[in-house]
C-alpha cells in the first residue's frame, strides 16, 4: 500500500504553484496513490482550476477564523502518512505544525524567491515562517535560485535539513486550436504577458516598454492576461501614458497554451519568482521569449540566455531593446522558437 498524501493549498486559484499541485496530485492519484488536497481559505476572486477527479477538502476559513486553521488540519493529517504544504505561507506554516502535532513527516514544496517574498508579509506571518522554515526537515524547489533565497534569508541551511531541486513540469499540451472569431488584439503583432495583476508580476514595466517602442513607431500590440488587486493601477498606467488603444488587459483565460501559439513575443519582467511556469509554457509553444534576469527560475529556464532573451533584473531599457530585437527580426524568433521549443 502506497502512503497516504495529503496536499495543502491556499486555494484553487490561478497562479502557478496551485496549478502544479493540482497536477502532481493527479499524476500521482493516476500510479496508485492515496491523495487528498486541501484548500485553506475562501477567497474573494474566482477559482479556475479544475480537480475533478481527485479528493479535495475545502476549510474555506476567511476571517479570523484563518490562524485556527491549523487546528482543522490536525484531524486531516492524522489520515495521512506525508502531509505536504504544497504553497509557501499559510499551507507551509500551518501544514507543518498539523504534522508535528500528529507526528508525521512533512515536506514544504517553495515556490519563491524567499528572501524577496518575505518583505511583502506582516510581522506576525513573517515571525512565523523564519521558526518553521528553520524547523522543515524536507524542502523541495522548483530552481536552484528559489534554493539560494531561502538560504539567503535564513543565513544558512538548517543543520538537518534535506534540500532538493525538482523542477516543475508541464502536462503534454493539446494543439492549439484557431480563435473563432480572432481577437481585435490580434491585428497587430502581439508582445504577450500573463500573470496576476500583482505588484511582483510588474506588468507597469512592460506597459512603460510597450509605450516606448510605440512611441518609436514600432507597431505593435500589448496584451496580458491575467486578474488581480492592481488591475485598476495598471489601467491608470495605460490611460496615462496614452495606449489604450493597443494595450489589452483581457483577464483571466482558460486556453492560455492557445493564446501563447498565437503571440508574436512573450515577455516576462517580474520582480522576483520561484520558477516561472508560464515562460516554460512559452517555450513550449514555439513563443520566443524575453525575461528579466530575477530570482529566480528564468535564468535557468532560458539556460543564461541560450533559449531566450535575458536582460539584467529592473534594466527596463534593456529590456524594451530586447523586445525591439524579437519584433523587428523574424530570423531571431526563429532561432529562439526552435531552442526553446528543444529546451522544454
């Protein structure tokens, strides 16, 4: 009898941790395994992602009912031999003290860049993760560079500690299907962005860069998908710098991989990451791809440049150049399509 596996998660929600325990849940439910996910919290936006088939317990905690959590865990970890916080924060934290509770084995799954993450939450959350990510025997990353934050921000690895470095998957994607009818966004070529509307994603820096280029009487389209809490600031952004008649911001798609087929570029320019799902989705679609350097995951995705274009992390003129480079010369496409499409 295979053990027992019971994931954490915030949320079925888009973003590219959930995604990935959705699918390594199913994948593993698919050769035998027992498994079980969780969902902690009842969130205010919509969730996308589709777990038909698997096990899935919502707490739905909102509130102040969100630090007791960790109690209705407890009897959820008890039915299971590995309990696994499947995100950072809440499901890490709260995850690994419903297995020391218990007494069993947990495992963290880190999906960031830690030493930048941690600037972004509240001094109670902030306490909290420094005592449990010193206390997690078993951590798993997604790129190395997630690996060296965490060490960054802690100083050291833990005596004891088991680190390693899985790298994220993807699903074999369907072909593409033609839009019927196409997008108006389509007219153009497209430079493509997508992520939550999040001051980490910095989608203000690709706005900035597709303004300038227009500016230069590069034509060109801009479109990011995605949903999120700066939506409203980044509309500003494109009604300030005069755009919004080729600045698209469609929301939150379900055929991503089409979208990607059909893109002239993909651009990344996020503040930090852990990996960066969706610009191995890019190159998984043919998309020749541009992102900054950050920490961390697209310096090893684009293996230092080779499949893709890599400018220096907040070098925003560097990057407008290399948007300007992809667009203006279908041979460096090309060669890019073809090397990342070899890399993924």
């Amino acid at each position: 009898m295979k053990p027992r596996l019971l994931f954490i998660i915030s949320d079925l929600g888009p973003g590219g941790a959930q995604p990935m325990n959705v699918r390594l849940a199913r994948q593993l439910q698919n050769r035998g395994w027992p498994v079980r996910l969780v969902t902690l919290f009842k969130r205010p936006w919509f969730e996308p992602l589709d777990a038909t088939g698997l096990d899935v317990v919502r707490l739905n905690a909102q509130g102040v009912e969100k630090p007791l959590v960790a109690l209705r865990l407890v009897p959820l970890a008890r039915q299971a031999d590995v309990v696994i916080g499947g995100e950072d924060d809440a499901a890490t934290n709260y995850g690994w003290l419903a297995a020391r509770v218990t007494g069993k084995p947990f495992i963290a799954w880190t999906h960031i860049a830690f030493h930048e993450h941690i600037k972004e939450l509240g001094p109670i959350d902030r306490w909290l993760t420094y005592t449990v990510r010193r206390r997690v025997r078993w951590t798993v990353f997604p790129s190395h560079g997630a690996l060296s934050s965490l060490r960054q921000l802690l100083g050291k690895q833990p005596q004891g500690a088991n680190w390693m470095v899985i790298e994220n998957f993807l699903d074999p994607l369907p072909s593409p299907k033609p839009f019927s009818p196409t997008p108006v966004c389509f007219a153009k070529p497209v430079v493509l962005g997508i992520g939550r509307l999040a001051g980490q994603k910095a989608f203000d820096r690709l706005i900035r860069a597709h303004a300038a280029l227009r500016a230069k009487g590069l034509d060109h389209h801009l479109v990011i998908l995605g949903e999120g809490p700066e939506r409203s600031k980044l509309e500003a952004e494109i009604q300030r710098l005069g755009v919004a008649e080729t600045a698209f911001l469609p929301g939150h798609v379900t055929n991503v991989h089409e979208w990607l087929a059909h893109a002239t570029v993909f651009a990344m320019c996020s503040r930090y990451e852990g990996f960066g799902l969706v610009l191995l989705e890019a190159l998984s679609c043919g998309t020749p791809a541009v992102a900054m350097d950050c920490p961390s995951g697209p310096r090893e995705i684009l293996q230092d440049g080779w499949a893709g274009l890599l400018t220096p992390e907040g070098d925003e003129v560097a990057f407008q150049a290399a948007l300007e480079q992809l667009l203006t010369s279908p041979g460096l496409r090309r060669t890019y399509a073809e090397r990342g499409l070899g890399n993924h």
